[in-house]
C-alpha cells in the first residue's frame, strides 16, 4: 500500500482514538478531502521542481507511534540550549513527555496543542487563529487531518516571555519508520515579545519523515525572535512549513540552520498586513554526502512603509544539492516598500549542486527593492594568502568559510544560540577555528 493510500485509510481511526469536538472535527474531515485529491507534491509542480520527495515517501512509514519512551534529561542534554533557562516542550515519537518539559500559564500560555484544541479556556484563540494561516496544499492539509499534538503558545497583550521557549521533537526509533505531524500555534498579542527554539531530533538510524506546520501570528508592536536548528541524521527529513501574519509596527525574525538531514524542505512564509513591518529572514546551510536542503520563501508586502530582509549562505560540498526559491511580492498599495533578498553559495566540490531562483514580483512604484545571488568557489588567491602566514589549508578553508556566514550569525539575538551554531559549523567544517566558543 502506498504511503497515500495508507494515510486516507487511517484517518478513521485517528478520530476514533483521540476525538474532536465538532468544529475540529469537521476542520479534519475537510483537510484528509483535500488531501485525498492533492496528494503528496511532486517535481512537476513549479515551486518542488529541483526538490524529489520519492526518496523519502518510499519506507513504510507507522503513522500511530507507540506510546512514549522512557527518556531521560541525561538521553537529551546535549540537544538542548541548557545554558540558559528555558520553558521546554519536549515530544517523544510525537507524545508529549511531562516529566522533561517545563509549561507555564503565567500571564504566559505555554502548553501542549491536544489541550488547546479540546478545552474551553483556549476556545478564543483557536477559533481566531487555528488553520487560519497555512495555505491549502496537499502536505498542510495531511497535518491538519492529523493535528493533535504541538505547541501551543499565547503569549498575552503587554505581556514578555521571562525566558526563551524550546520546541524539541525526538524520535527514538522504537518504530523501523515513522511519520510525524507536529502542529504548532504560536499567538503573540499586542506590544508582546517571545523567543522561541526549535529543534526535530532522531536518536536512531531508522528512517523519520516529519511534516511539520506551524503558524505564527504577530500583533501590533509584537516582536516574535524564532530560530531553527536543523542537525538530524541522514536518515531523516523534515518538511517544515512555517506561516507568519503581521500587524502593524511587529518585528518578526526566522534563523534557519540546516546542517543535517537527508532532506530538508523549509518552507516559509511572512504576511505582512500594516504598516511599518520589519520582518528578517536569515539562514545557513552547511551539507555534504548527499543531503538535499531546500529553502522555499516568501514575504508579501501589502501595506506601505514597510521592510523585509532575506540573507541565506549555502555551503555545499561532495554530492549535496542546495535549492532557494525566494520570492518578494509587493501589492500596488505597498508604497514605500524596502525588500532585500541575497542568496550566496559556496561549492566546495565540483559534483555539489545549487538551484536558486530569486524572485520579485512589483506592482508598486516607489519602492526600494533588490535580489542577488552568487555561485562560486572559495578563492584560492586568498586561501595562499593564508597559507603562506603559516595557516594550514584545512583550517584556511574553515576560517574563509566561518567568515562567508558570519554575518548571518551577527544578528542572532540570544548569545547561546550563537555559541551553539559556532561549535555546530566548527564541527561540520571539521577545524578548529580558534574562537572563544
């Protein structure tokens, strides 16, 4: 049976194992619809056509875990950002694990998307916010078929995250396959502020398949400051859709650092509906073997005065693909409109590939917008010159490649973080790059 086929047959006994009141319930029923006719996307769609999702689709993938394993802090520290103090929702096999998470309802909702979707208290929001987002396509509507479990986060009017938020998503190979559909709700009210970590981890060398969604919405004055550490093993993929509506005056910033995975597809999407909106995408990619990362973006201007930023640097060596497709769309009444988008990739081997495809789409006038991409090799001319004052070509080349994505790193905002990524690249790059990390 195919993983399709398979899927459309189980969503009965989904809704018989875990129930949903009759809005949920009629939200499901449509999207395994939509599903059914969609199916999974393939590379004669436009927007999937450098990106294959045969490879993956091929395992027979178990679509209801078993129950949670028996983790400890100690099976899981080396995963987590533990030198600051962080709320954490930890998931094993897609259930949440109590006794290694730390909630909060503190003037401050952080709790798990099965509570929010089935009790009354959370009832405003989801009705206001859930599936109100994420687009309709074959892989959005197979995760909100299957919604149940996620974070949930509403952080109130006025009102600052005292500390950062984790998301961790481990699977722990007790199934030979499995498939994960975690969904996320992210509410950041009014002059509101929060920070937030995600991370999708296996423990085994058995095949996972996530497809994830997660939408965001961001308040007037709202600062939503997000970041994505994507370093699993090769024998799991991620599909990561991440949607984010704005209101006026919000600042909203994504990082995404993709560094393992056999293949990665992020998908990102800001909306942007008011006025003086700064919304940053940044990201780094560092693979080899014959990892596939592919950053799928969009930023839609729609009201004028305001700014997008888009910065991503790909490093590819071996047999690894890299694929960006950024978009920039600016309505007619977005006037006074700042986008700027680069995309800039190193080959470090000549069977290493990168699709890019920077895209701007204008119906303003006065407007400041500009994309860019480059493809090259790192310069020899300089990798000499290092050489030749006693450095090593190995670490010469580490210290170059440090150097093209630092300022991607410049702009991350929690200082653990950015001590984690350098010793995450120091390690891809197989050097020691001599800061004080």
């Amino acid at each position: 049976m195919e993983l399709k086929e398979k899927l459309v047959s189980s969503f009965l006994a989904f809704e018989e194992e875990f129930g949903a009141n009759d809005d949920l319930h009629k939200i499901r029923n449509q999207a395994i619809k939509e599903f059914e006719t969609l199916g999974f996307p393939s590379r004669k769609e436009e927007a999937w056509k450098y990106t294959s999702l045969n490879s993956v689709l091929k395992h027979d993938y178990s679509v209801f875990p078993k129950k949670e394993d028996a983790l400890e802090y100690r099976d899981i520290k080396k995963y987590l950002i533990h030198d600051i103090d962080t709320y954490d929702l930890v998931f094993i096999d897609g259930i949440y694990s109590s006794h290694l998470s730390q909630t909060t309802h503190d003037k401050i909702d952080v709790c798990l998307m099965s509570s929010a979707l089935n009790k009354a208290k959370y009832k405003p929001v989801i009705e206001n916010y859930f599936n109100k987002l994420a687009p309709k396509s074959g892989l959005n509507s197979l995760n909100t078929a299957f919604a149940h479990e996620g974070a949930f986060i509403h952080i109130h009017k006025n009102k600052m995250a005292d500390k950062p938020i984790q998301i961790i998503n481990f699977s722990t190979g007790n199934e030979s396959a499995l498939l994960l559909q975690p969904r996320n709700l992210i509410v950041v009210d009014e002059n509101s502020h929060a920070q937030i970590i995600e991370r999708h981890q296996s423990l085994t060398d058995h095949p996972v398949l996530t497809n994830s969604v997660t939408e965001i919405y961001a308040d007037k004055r709202a600062i939503v400051d997000y970041y994505k550490i994507q370093n699993d093993k090769t024998s799991a993929s991620l599909i990561d859709n991440t949607f984010i509506e704005q209101q006026a005056e919000s600042n909203c910033s994504v990082h995404t650092f993709s560094f393992g995975g056999q293949l990665t597809r992020n998908n990102l999407n800001f909306y942007q509906k008011g006025e003086r909106i700064e919304s940053t995408l940044k990201g780094v990619t560092i693979i080899e073997g014959k990892q596939h990362v592919d950053h799928n973006t969009l930023v839609h201007h729609i009201e004028p005065n305001c700014e997008s930023h888009q910065d991503y640097k790909g490093i590819f060596a071996e047999r690894s693909t890299g694929v960006f497709n950024g978009k920039v769309v600016v309505e007619k009444e977005a006037q006074k409109t700042n986008a700027y988008q680069s995309n800039n990739n190193i080959l470090i081997d000549d069977k290493a590939t990168i699709n890019s495809k920077p895209q701007l789409e204008i119906f303003a006038d006065d407007v400041k917008c500009s994309h860019g991409c480059t493809i090259g090799q790192l310069d020899e001319e300089a990798l000499f010159y290092l050489q030749s004052r006693g450095i090593p070509r190995k670490e010469a080349r580490g210290l170059m490649t440090y150097a093209f994505a630092n300022n991607v790193l410049e702009s991350v905002k929690i200082p653990e973080i950015k001590k984690r990524i350098n010793k995450l690249i120091a390690l891809k790059l197989g050097v020691e790059l001599g800061f004080n990390l």
